[in-house]
C-alpha cells in the first residue's frame, strides 16, 4: 500500500484513520514543530482523512437494512 503522504510505495508502518503512512512520514509528523511550514501541511491532509473517516461512519450508518 502506497503512503497516504509521500505516496511512496514504503512499507507501510502506521494505518491512521483508514489510511497507510510510511515511518518516514510518520516521523515527519512525530517531529515536525508547530510553527514549521510543514506542521500546517500535516495537519491538513490530517484534517482531510479524519473528515472521510467520519463522512464513511455517517455514511454508513445511513444506509437502509436490506433483509
């Protein structure tokens, strides 16, 4: 599975919020200091996967039972 970040083919280390981060990334994010410019990009695909983890809950829950 390709990093949700880099979206490089790495071995994947860490499945946050139904997606794959590569350790690279994830100690990009682990180490990166608030007021980096790298911090707001983070954040931002961050913010972007949690809102589809929650739109799919929604989604699902949604759904009509078939019987």
């Amino acid at each position: 599975m390709n990093c949700a970040l880099c979206g490089g083919n790495k071995k994947s280390r860490v499945r946050m919020l139904g997606f794959n981060i590569c350790g690279s990334c994830m100690e990009g994010i682990s180490s990166t200091p608030v007021a980096a410019e790298e911090y707001d990009h983070y954040k931002d695909i961050i913010k972007i996967a949690l809102q589809n983890y929650i739109d799919e809950r929604v989604e699902s829950r949604n759904k009509p039972c078939s019987i």
